[in-house]
C-alpha cells in the first residue's frame, strides 16, 4: 500500500509543478473518473474475495467471477461514454475514453491484489508493487526533467503499467493463471450475472461510498474554471497520506474487534481513540507550524489569508476523516451495515447540495468547506450511531 500510494502521490505532485493548475485540473478530473471506476467495475468483490480466504476453490471462482463483472461493466461504461461524446460537446476528447480504460485497468489490478492477498501472497504482491513503483519513478523521472509530454501521456503510460503489472502477476503468480482469464469470459459457466445479484448490496455500498469521496471531484468541474479545481486538487493532496494511516489504523481495529464481545470491541476502539486522536491532533499542530513550508513544496502555492483558511479547513478534514473512519469500522464489527448505507447516503446527498450552494460565491474555500461539511456530517451520524448502540447493550 505505501509503495502504491508513495509512487502515486510523488507523480501528483510532480505533475502539479510541471503541468500548472489548469492541466493539472484537467489530469486531476479525469484521473478522477479512472478512481471511481474502481467503486463500480469489481463491484463488490473485494469484500467477497476477502471472506473467501479461508476455501481457495470458492475464492478462485468469486475471482473469475469479478473479472467477468469487470468486463461487463466496462462495455456498459464505454457505450455510456460514447453516448456522452455522441450528443454531448465535451472539451476532453479521447481523456474520458482514456480515464475509463484506466479505471478498468486499475479495476482489474484492485481484484487480482485483493485475490492475492486473500490468498496470504504478500510477498509476490510486495514484488509486483515495488515493480509497479520503479515504473511510476521513470514517470516521475521524466517529469523532474521538463520532457516534453502532455497530459494524454500520462494516462497511456498509467495505462499500461498497470497492464504490465497485471500481466505479470498472471505470469508469474503460482495462484492464477491465463485460463482464469478464459474461465471469466464464461458468463453463464460462472454464474455471472447471479454473482452480481448476491454482491449487491456490498457493490452499491462502494459505489455510494466513492460518490461521497469522489462524486465532488466529477461535478466541480462543471461549476469552476479548469485553475480553480487544479488549485483545488492542488491542496488537496496535503491530506492524501493521511488516508494511508486512516486505513492501516481502521485495518488493525477490524482486525481486533471482529468477533469480539460487545464490551470489548467498546474497550479497544474507546482506548484507541484515546491514543490515536491526540498523536493526531499533535501531528496536525506540527503541519500548522510548517504551512507554509507544505502549501510551497506539496501544493505549490503561496500561504496567504485565503490559504491559511484554506489549510485550516484540510486540518479539520483530515482529523474528522480519522475519527469517520473508525466508527465506520465499528459499526462493520457490530454488523449494522444498513446504518452505515444510510450514513453514507446522506453524506454524498450533502456534499452534492453542498457544491452547489457554496462553490459559486466561495471558490476555493466554498471547494472544501464542502468536503468538510459532508464529513462532519457523516461523522456525528456514524458516533451518534455507535456510542447509542454501546450505551443501549450496556444497560441491558
């Protein structure tokens, strides 16, 4: 996850410098259709794939199974897209074709990775990333020494390490093969189509929770300039390896309350949180002292009135991230997934209807006072949730 997440967040960051906030803005949107294309194509599968770990005949067919799903939706998404271009005068040309091929790539690499770990092959998984990280560096590379390429670029060369990568894990893999790729063009051998029924629920779940994510990042485009949103996406990445620590820290929870009795999964998260928050809290104060220092060298712009505000907003962002995504765990752990849909659905409501009132007269502080305000909804939905559930089991 670091080597993936590392190599990526190096290349935004580059690319930033080297495109400028306009370009950036166009490469950041459709980077982030690739994104959201991950929610939808394998819909669901992750979670069936990890659940299926311990039988590795069951797990071999879920993971036919989500290769077909894949295939299925990405046609569905290209007819959609050419349909889009077909009545539609859009100013990206062959990027939105680009952005979603990715995402099918990027689709395809989440399933094989997930099959692989569900497997307990994390070793061949750490070699294929670190392959996947030196191919990102040459990028970076390239990029560090003003080559002269354009955004288009990128996403072919995004495009095919991430079909490269996929072709040697089913070349090199001792746990897949080329006929899994054979079995999963077997729709009816495979019961595609009954597999997408039975992940459902799980597949919507995901695709609701990247649209409270990502849905923001897909509609601003439409209501400010292309600098605007580069500017935007520009800052953003301030908070982008905190959602590494945000999934390492809610790994280690599910991991230590799943099973677990009512009392103890309160204990563990409550101690949690008191150690976690404020080593946070004190990691935030640190990054206020150096802001101007990061708003230079990560987002590249000047720390003025607008910025301080600005920084401040991603602080809070970050710290109710954290807190989200631990409840978010709890309430997986206690089995209240239909709380969590809901929560999730009025966070991505919010968060639309936020963009729409606050984007036009505020900018760049009205772009992430509607992030902020999506999590803190989400957040005071998810503890009011929990801490209802441990106190009502307490007094029984």
């Amino acid at each position: 996850m670091g080597l993936q997440f590392g190599s990526r967040w190096l290349l935004n960051i580059f690319l930033l410098t080297s495109l400028g906030d306009k370009d950036f803005g166009i490469f950041a949107f459709i980077y982030s259709i690739a994104n959201f294309s991950i929610a939808i194509l394998p819909f669901g599968s992750q979670t069936f794939l990890i659940k299926s770990g311990n039988n590795p005949e069951k797990a071999k067919l879920i993971f036919q199974q989500s290769l077909a799903s894949s295939y299925l939706l990405f046609c569905i998404a290209i007819v959609f897209f050419y349909l889009i271009d077909l009545f539609i005068d859009q100013p990206y040309g062959q990027l939105l074709y680009l952005g979603i091929i990715l995402g099918f790539f990027f689709s395809i690499n989440t399933i094989v990775f997930t099959y692989l770990k569900a497997l307990g092959s994390f070793k061949f998984d750490l070699l294929i990333n670190l392959i996947f990280s030196l191919l990102i560096g040459v990028i970076i590379g390239l990029t560090f020494i003003d080559y002269p390429i354009n955004i288009a670029f990128y996403f072919y060369a995004l495009i095919f390490i991430n079909f490269f990568t996929t072709f040697l894990c089913f070349l090199l893999s001792k746990d897949i093969s080329a006929n899994d790729l054979i079995e999963s063009i077997h729709f009816k051998d495979i019961n595609i189509f009954r597999s997408l029924n039975e992940r459902g629920y799980y597949g919507f779940q995901d695709i609701l929770t990247a649209t409270f994510v990502q849905g923001g990042m897909l509609i601003m485009p439409l209501l400010i300039s292309e600098e605007l949103y580069g500017k935007y996406r520009g800052i953003l990445l301030i908070t982008a390896p905190f959602a590494l620590i945000n999934v390492a820290v809610s790994q280690v929870l599910l991991q230590n309350i799943t099973g677990k009795s009512l009392e103890e999964i309160k204990s563990f998260f409550h101690k949690l949180q008191l150690i976690s928050i404020p080593a946070l809290l004190l990691i935030l104060c640190s990054l206020f002292y150096f802001r101007e220092t990061i708003l230079k060298i990560i987002s590249k712009i000047s720390l003025t009135e607008e910025t301080q505000v600005a920084f401040i907003i991603i602080s809070l962002m970050i710290l109710f991230s954290f807190i989200y995504s631990g409840y978010e765990m709890v309430i997986v752990a206690l089995n209240r997934q239909k709380y969590r849909f809901w929560i999730m659905f009025l966070g991505a409501i919010t968060n639309i209807i936020s963009i729409y009132l606050l984007l036009p007269k505020y900018g760049l502080i009205g772009a992430l006072l509607t992030n902020l305000i999506s999590s803190v909804i989400v957040v005071i939905s998810m503890a009011y949730i929990a801490e209802k559930f441990f106190r009502k089991q307490t007094s029984i």
